[in-house]
C-alpha cells in the first residue's frame, strides 16, 4: 500500500487601497505524475484527433470562374486519418489548478471573486524575493479550473482521495517590498458540483458530489479539504470542479487600515494545494 503526494502551489493577488491579483504555482512533490503544463493548464486525459493530408490534391474551376482546391483519390488508393489520445492507467494526477482575482479591495473587507486572469508581474515569491526565473504561482489557469484525474482502478470502484490547501500572507510586489508589511486573508471557497469530461456529476449514489466548503487562512496556517472522496462514492477519470464566478470564492482581508494614508499597492498570496491518495486495491 502506497500513499503518493502531490504539491501544487497557487497564487492570490489582489490590490489594497489596495489591488490583488491572485495566481498558481504547480509543484510536484512525490512520484504520481502531478501535471501542471502551462498558465492555462488543461488535463492531457481528453481526447485529441489529428488528421494527416489526402494524398492527392488538385485545382479545379467552380461555375463562377473561381479556383478552389478538391482531394481526389483512385478507387484502389487508400486514405488514413490519425486518432491520437493520452491513455491512463494506474495514475493519480493533479492536473490544473485556478488563478483568483479579486481585485481592489481595502483592509477589513470581504471581495467577491472578480476573474481567474491575474498578472505575474512584480510577483513576490515567500521569502519575499524575486528572480527571472522564478516559477512559484504561476502555474495556475485562467478557467478557474480545479481538475484531478483518477485512473487507478475500475472506474466504479475509485479507491478514494483528499486534496487539501492552505495559503500564504499577502505580500506586496517589487514595487512597494520596502515600504509594505505582508497583510493575513482568509480565502473562502464555496461548495461546487464535481463534473466528469461531459459535465455529469461523478457521482455513483443518488446525492450529487461536491467539493467541501472552505475557509483557508494564512494566519492560522491550517490545510483545509477541498475534495474528500471516499472509495466507492465516485466515477474515476476526470474530476473537475470550476470557481469562476462571483459567488464561487471570495476573499477576507482581516482587520483596520490607516485610511489617512493614500496608497494602492498589488499584493500576491501564495496557495498550496496538497493531493493525498488513497490506497489503491491490488489483487
């Protein structure tokens, strides 16, 4: 029996005045394939066709003088096309992770989530550095996407999972790292249908799944489930849950501001998405 991990990392911005723009790093930590490609991360599970050229091509006249192209074949010549797909097998993946924005915002408020594009510039990494190459949230998309994907075992009988997160202060960019102090927030996610590929609850029960609902902050340090699937309970393959719209996600900014003081600062907050997994049966 074998636990795997996988880390991801995301990233929360948003602008005191303040201005946040929040973004995603992926990390993968142990050895089950956590694939976090792109900023517009998509999970490699779907389908993707590819077709190859006809072999013979011609010009040819149409009725109104123009010249358009036709693929001709002899009766005995044959014509292929390419079908291509990622299979998976025995794998537990994270395969994309959601940006937040919520945009402006003041000390002791409470924002609705405003879009999943964020920007990375001045993006302070934790130890309040940044580097050229500096990759931490960064990685997340801007769906607003939070996809698994859970090949290990027939698809009805899913040995089960959690995945979890937990987040960082705000930290201000480049631009205000000298004058700003790192603020605490608390993200808050609300309770969202758990989709397969066709948008179908993955459900095998009666009652629909979805993910748990949840307070994440950065001054109690705690790691909150997000996904608590228990074996039996769910369809394996792709597992998705999307937070794109105002009522998905917000943010809370605890505390009192210096409302005397004019500034509008973007700050960034870094959040882990950690993914546990359950053994799976072996015969």
């Amino acid at each position: 029996m074998k636990m795997f991990k996988n880390i991801v990392r995301l990233l929360v911005l948003t602008s005191l005045s303040l201005s946040f723009t929040p973004l995603t790093t992926a990390k993968a930590v142990d050895a089950i394939q956590v694939k976090n490609e792109t900023t517009a991360s998509t999970a490699n599970s779907k389908l993707r066709m590819t077709y190859s050229a006809l072999p013979e091509t011609e010009s040819t006249s149409t009725d109104s003088g123009t010249t358009g192209t036709t693929t001709t074949a002899a009766a005995d010549t044959p014509v292929s096309s390419t079908v291509s797909v990622n299979v998976l097998s025995g794998i537990l993946t994270l395969e994309a992770v959601p940006d937040f924005n919520f945009g402006t915002m003041t000390v002791g408020s409470i924002g609705k989530l405003k879009s999943n594009t964020v920007s990375t510039d001045g993006f302070m990494l934790d130890n309040g550095t940044n580097t050229a190459d500096a990759t931490a949230g960064r990685d997340g998309n801007a769906d607003g996407t939070l996809e698994v994907v859970d090949s290990r075992n027939s698809l009805s009988e899913m040995p089960g999972f959690t995945l979890s997160a937990s987040m960082g202060q705000l930290n201000p960019t480049m631009l205000n790292k000298d004058i700003d102090s790192p603020l605490d927030a608390i993200l808050h996610l609300s309770a969202v249908p758990l989709l397969d590929d066709e948008n179908n609850n993955v459900s095998t029960t009666g009652t629909d799944l979805k993910t748990d609902k949840a307070s994440i902050s950065s001054a109690a340090g705690n790691t909150v489930p997000i996904m608590n699937m228990r074996a039996g309970s769910y369809n394996g393959g792709l597992i998705k849950a999307t937070f794109n719209t105002p009522d998905s996600a917000s943010l809370e900014i605890p505390g009192t501001g210096n409302n005397t003081k004019v500034s509008s600062k973007k700050m960034n907050a870094v959040v882990t998405w950690t993914l546990n997994a359950a053994p799976a049966k072996t015969d």
